[in-house]
C-alpha cells in the first residue's frame, strides 16, 4: 500500500476542510520549506486518531501469537506439511524475545521440518541457533543427533562422527538410561554409528562434473559520466524531455544497457499485516511478502532470522540483520505500526533520509534554500541551461550531476528527481505532510532523533526510551528531515519503482512452474528515473534482489531515446486507458503507439484481446454505447453490452471454481468444468479473446499434473498462439509460456520438439532477462539432459 490507510486519508481530509480558508491558500502556494514550517502544529488535534490506527498494526512481540503459531506449526508438522511448518514456526520465532527458552524451541522444531524437506544446511544453521538461545539441555541430545544426520546426508562423514561422539558423551554424562526417551536416544545413536562406519569404509564417489552448465559471460563496458550505465548511452536533456537517455551508437537486441542497485527499497507488506478493530483477538496465518522476502535484500527466505526488537522485520541472514539495524532499522523498529499505517511512500522517504544520513540531507535542503532561485527549481535551471549558447559544460548543469559532470546513483541524484510540488493537489500534499510530520514528531518523543542525526553510535538492538517533550514544535533539524521526507513522498508518485518478482502460481503440484509477476517492494533507483514513458518500450527491466538490470528489447539505432514502460502497455490497455492512468505522472503521452491508435480507426490489439462475437453465428460483434450488433448483415442479432458483460462475469466465476477443485486435487472435475467453460465462451467470445487463452493454459496446467504430456502440450500450444497474437512473437510474455511449454515436452521425452522449443525460448529470454536468469539456467540444463540421454533411448522415443 503505497499510500496511508483509508482511514488516515480521510481524517486529513476532514483537517484540510476544517481550515480556514486563508491558510488553506497558504499551504497550496507554499514551498516545501514552508509547508512544513505552517503544518508542524496542525497535527495535534488528529494525532490520537493516528495512534488508534496504529494499533491494528501489531509489530511488537507477544507470547501469545508466538504460543499460536508454534502449536499451529506442531499441528502441521504431524500433517506432513513441512513446508507450512516451517512458515509457523518463522512467525513464532518473531514473536518470541530474544534469548529465551521459547524462541530456541522455535528454531529446534522449524529444523526439523527443515530436515524432513531435505534443506540440511539450513537445518544445521537453525540447530547452531537453537544451542545458542538456550535450548533446553535435557531435549538437546535429540537435537544433536539431527545435527549428525544432516552432517551424513551432506558427506561429511568426520563432521558428523566429531558430532555423534559429543552427543554419546552427553547422553553418558546425564546418567539415567532406562527410560523409553534414553533407550531411543540411544537406539538412534548405535544407528547412526553403523551408518558412519559404512561411510568410512565404503566413500561415495566424488560427484562427476557431468550436466554443468557453463554461463555465458556479458561484454560490459561502463559509462564513465552515468553511474552503472553502458558506456553506449549518453545523458541528453531538452525542454520538451527533459533528462533522458539516448543510445550514441548501435544497440543489439538483449544488450545490457544499465545494472543498478536501487539507493533505498522497502519490501510491500501485503494487506493482512493490518487488521480490523476488534475485542476478540485472531492471529493470522495468511502468507505475505513480509513472510516470504528478506525485509533488506529481498531474497526468499526459507528460515528466516528475527529482529529481536520487532515481530515485522524478517532477514535471510544475521549479516542481513545486523547490516539493516545499522543502516535504518535501529531507528524504524519502534515505528513499525507507525509505518504500515502510513504507507510504503512514507516508509521509503523515511528510510532515504536515513540512508543518506543527516549532513548530506541537510546539505541540500539548505542548498534548496540559499541558492539561487533557478538552482532551486530544476525544470527552471534546466531551462536556462537548453537556451545557453555555450555547450561546452557538457552534462555538468544537469541537475543530479556533480561538478565533474558524473550521473552517480547517490542521494544527490535522488534528491533532484522532480518532486512536482506545484502539480500535487493541495490536499494530497497537506496529507503527505502530517505523515512525515507524524514520523517526526514519533522520533522526537521516542528519542530517536540522536540516532537519525548520527549523533551517538548505535547500541546493537537497544530499545528507544520515551523522553517527556520539552516543546510541542519539532527540532530545527527534525524540520528538515520533514521537508527532505516530504520531498521524497512527492518525488515517488513519479519516480517510484515497483521491483517486481516471478513468483509461482496455481496449484504447486505440477511438473509444470506457472509464475507471474508480482510487485515485491517500493524504490528509488536514480539512474533508471532518467528513462523516459512509452507505451511501446524499446527495454525490458528485470530484477534481482534490490539491483534492477535493463536490456534492449529490439535493435535501436543511434541516436535513438531509451524508452522503459512506466506500467501502461499497448499490449494490456487502451490508449484513453493508458493516458488516463498517465496522468499521475503529470505528462501526457506522445509516444509512437499513443499517436497511432488515436490518429486510426484501426482496432488495437487491446480491443481485439477483450473482443465478443456474435451468439447467434458467431461472426465478430461491432462496437456500440449499449446494444452491439452482429457484423453478418444475414444475421443482424442485437444484444446489450450489459448481457455480455454478466455472461462473462459469470464464466470467470465458473473458471475460479474450476481452479479450486485443481487445488483440491479433483483434477478430473477440473478438466470438466473447464471444457464445459470452453464451449460456453464460443458462443460469445471472439477466438481471440484473452481469456479463451487463459481456459487452454488451465487445461495444460490440469492434464500436466495428471501427467499427460500431450494433451498438456497441445493445450499450451493454442494458448500460444493467443499470447502471441497480443503479445507478439519476440515478447517477454512469449518467452515465459515457451518455458513452459519446454517443460512440459521436456517431462513427456518429446525430444526433438523439446528441444526447438528450448532454443526459441532461450532467444527470447536471454534478450529480456539476459543469459545469467535462472529461466535460461534450468532451460540449458534440460538441453544437456535431453542431448546425453543415450541413442537407444532415444531410438525408442
């Protein structure tokens, strides 16, 4: 949620009207400086709304919840469900304070879930933690022996030995033998014993080097003026574009043109995290990114490792923990409900600051201030810079240049991204503002301020006092942290980056991965602010971790513009849909697909995607405001919009409920109901609506569990060539459904077409994703798989 919660919003808004009107005119015509100079005292009266807001959103550590997800963990672990186990088990461990006994029974029984799922190094790192957080020492022995089969399991037969005889010395040292828990101690033990011996004396063969893929290694020579950018781009500006990038020499399809690491992100927390007023307490145990992503590098996590300060923050490791609690955490900890209350926007701006630290923050704010008026406005300064005669500064009067006329993707390249102040709407900066003025004002009271202004060295996971107020006006330099953070607020509805992920989908039992992408976390990534909207992009972005690499998608020529799409695609929306939701960045779009469709009375591909035909003879239906007429003039059938609108509607819900039953394993009635919806759709859908793709991409999913190959190819296959009808042949979207289609040839040793269908989807996705993805890795090891099955085998195929 990029914004505060609904609530929040609509209180501001109830502030702005209650105004009186003078300083209403005041606060819309103000700077920033000033906007936050007039609104520090306007908090007041709405700020015990804000802390009932806040208390939805639990993010301190309760016994209880962690009581609950430990026994729901232990309930799943006797299911089998190792993996939801696991998840459990995560969540308690948050909940749970640091050191104590509980918190080490946490991390002992997610390990073995950890081992049961075959994770064994991982299993080995939750024992160490488990022994480290005290884990009770008559249970331990147990624990051990775990720690003595993973180390067998990973081939460390001397590890594991070294391990079994501490566990033997402790069991002897405890004394009493006799009871049942000590004689299956003990029976393990003497099993274990034998199963070492036999490693000893019988080692299994090193493993061969047979089936390695070798990666294919990127020429890369960067820019020495623009900060992780191919030195084929240059920085250009002009007032109609303002800063943008142009190609000053030929670029290939799949060339990489920039990698960055994004200055600041914040993972998005997903809507569960903030619940209902209610007396009746319910823990949840629906899964979100906050669940699922390290909350610094965004990796997946499998076990994660706890803020002991918090139950929100969540990291893939302890240098990923003790690394944000030194950047950033120390100071968001205690504001964690604050936060999620606020929104993502808050959060990043927060973090920003944070991140950059108080001397350059206050730096440039001070810059804003004092320098000269057009230095302060850069569409002003960049003005003055297109008319200027002399040419020769190069990109040095660019704003978010140093004086060496370096693009470095830095706070001071943040910081000049247009915040567009004057183009917001009053009453959306007016709410902007009593957030960062919230935070600032939390700072203060919790005493926090020190640490933000880098004033003492950090107490590795000391908790905030709460100091009593002194005055109810914030700091001169909390002040201009709210006006850096304002800013920043304003700056992200143009300049935010969505870091998306491929994250898996549908039913998970398959042979078959569906994925889709999905929005991970909120950014700022300075360098790649500087590409310019088309709805007909010429790159493609993807995302590893928190570092954002752009590619060409087509060839383009020098002295070209890079173009990225900022969300609305020509492929996905209508032209008066996409300048409709353009209009938050403040433009209006002239890119080449914009002019095309509203200069022609051609139907775009979008209209063609959500396309009817005819009920009665099928023919195409001609658009109309409410009654759409059959096309066949032997016809001349007539019907409503709304009855083909309720007709798809109810098709949609049929098509869910067939996705449900493939969830619960009635593979069979999945496959039913899903041709029954197929035959409906043909009496009122054109054959190349999206959604008749879709239905043939569900029926491949259902017969690819089943294990029927063909008929899962044959499907896919019809729905290929529906997505390449919207998509095109070279797309993105055509490399994923390629994949999967490779997979599904792959299972079925359908050898030859598997191997066409491999080296198609490589082409493509090494253009968008480059050869280093974990796509064109699993796509050359089924290649090497299928190349070294031997010839008789293959004969008899």
């Amino acid at each position: 949620m990029a914004l505060p919660v609904e609530e929040w919003r609509r209180c501001a808004a109830s502030c702005w009207a209650a105004l009186e009107p003078a300083l209403r005119e005041r606060l819309a015509a103000a700077s920033l400086h000033d906007t936050v100079r007039l609104g520090c005292g306007l908090l007041r009266p709405e700020a015990e709304a804000l802390r009932r807001l806040c208390r939805r959103a639990r993010t301190g550590k309760e016994p209880a919840a962690a009581r609950f997800y430990r026994e729901e963990g232990n309930r799943l672990f006797g299911r089998r469900q190792y993996s939801e186990a696991v998840r459990l088990y995560s969540q308690a461990a948050s909940h749970e304070p640091p050191g104590s006994p509980e918190v080490s029974v946490c991390f002992a029984n997610r390990s073995a879930a950890l081992f049961h799922l075959g994770r064994f190094e991982v299993c080995l790192e939750d024992i160490a933690r488990a022994e480290s957080h005290g884990y009770p020492d008559r249970l331990l022995p147990k624990v051990l022996l775990r720690k003595v089969e993973c180390l067998l399991c990973l081939g460390r037969s001397q590890d594991a030995a070294d391990a079994l005889s501490v566990v033997e010395n402790k069991i002897t040292r405890d004394g009493i033998m006799s009871s049942p828990t000590h004689q299956t101690l003990l029976k393990k033990l003497s099993q274990l014993k034998i199963k070492i011996h036999e490693k000893e004396n019988c080692p299994e063969p090193a493993p061969g080097a047979r089936g390695v893929v070798q990666r294919e290694s990127e020429i890369w020579e960067e820019s020495d003026s623009i900060s992780g950018a191919s030195s084929s781009l240059s920085l250009k500006f002009d007032l109609e574009r303002g800063r943008h990038l142009v190609a000053s020499q030929d670029i290939l399809p799949g060339q990489r043109l920039l990698e960055e690491e994004a200055f600041v992100s914040v993972l998005c927390p997903g809507e569960s995290l903030l619940l209902q007023d209610s007396t009746e307490t319910v823990w949840d145990t629906r899964v979100t990114h906050a669940d699922l992503y390290c909350h610094r590098c965004l990796r997946q996590l499998l076990a994660s490792v706890p803020c002991p300060g918090c139950s929100y923050a969540k990291y893939c490791s302890q240098s990923c923990a003790d690394l944000a609690w030194e950047q950033y955490h120390r100071t968001e900890c205690s504001l964690g409900a604050l936060l999620l209350t606020l929104g993502v926007f808050c959060h990043v701006a927060l973090r920003t600051v944070l991140l950059a630290g108080f001397a350059e923050v206050s730096r440039l704010v001070e810059w804003s201030h004092h320098g000269d008026k057009d230095l302060c406005d850069p569409e002003a300064r960049c003005k003055h810079l297109s008319e200027a005669p002399d040419t020769r500064a190069g990109t040095r009067g660019i704003p978010g240049c140093d004086d060496k006329g370096q693009y470095q993707s830095s706070y001071q390249a943040v910081f000049h991204l247009l915040p567009h102040a004057e183009k917001h709407s009053p009453e959306h900066k007016f709410l902007c503002m009593l957030s960062v003025v919230a935070i600032c004002e939390q700072l203060q009271e919790t005493g926090l301020e020190a640490a933000l202004l880098n004033q003492e060295p950090s107490e590795k996971w000391s908790k905030p006092e709460t100091h009593e107020k002194t005055s109810d006006e914030l700091s001169p330099e909390l002040r201009t942290v709210a006006e850096a953070m304002l800013r920043h607020v304003l700056q992200l509805q143009c300049n935010a980056q969505a870091i998306t992920v491929m994250q898996e989908s549908g039913s998970g039992d398959g042979a078959v991965v569906n994925t889709k992408p999905v929005r991970l976390a909120t950014a700022f990534f300075p360098v790649l602010s500087l590409l310019n909207h088309s709805c007909c992009p010429n790159t493609s972005v993807s995302f590893s971790g928190t570092a954002a690499t752009v590619r060409a998608s087509q060839l383009i020529p020098s002295g070209q513009e890079i173009f990225h799409c900022y969300g609305p695609h020509q492929c996905r929306m209508r032209v008066a849909e996409r300048q409709q939701l353009l209009r938050q960045y403040f433009f209006e779009c002239g890119c080449q697909a914009c002019r095309g469709e509203l200069e022609s009375d051609v139907q775009s591909v979008v209209s063609r995607r959500s396309s009817f035909c005819c009920p009665s003879c099928q023919a195409p239906i001609q658009v109309g405001e409410d009654m759409l007429c059959c096309s066949s003039e032997a016809c001349a059938t007539s019907v409503s919009r709304e009855n083909l609108a309720h007709r798809l509607w109810d098709l949609q819900q049929h098509i869910k409920k067939a996705l449900g039953l493939l969830r619960d394993r009635e593979a069979d009635q999945a496959i039913q109901m899903l041709l029954k919806c197929q035959m409906d759709a043909r009496n009122f859908l054109s054959p190349e609506h999206l959604l008749m793709g879709e239905m043939e991409d569900h029926l491949a999913q259902v017969y690819a569990t089943l294990g029927k190959w063909q008929e899962a190819a044959r499907h896919l296959q019809r729905s290929i060539e529906i997505v390449e009808m919207h998509h095109g042949p070279s797309s993105v979207e055509i490399g994923h459904e390629l994949f999967k289609l490779a997979q599904i040839l792959f299972n079925g040793f359908a050898v030859s077409e598997a191997l066409s269908t491999i080296q198609r989807a490589e082409e493509i996705l090494s253009v968008h994703c480059g050869p280093q993805s974990p796509q064109i890795q699993e796509l050359q090891e089924m290649k090497t798989c299928l190349s070294d099955l031997p010839r008789s085998i293959l004969q008899r195929i």
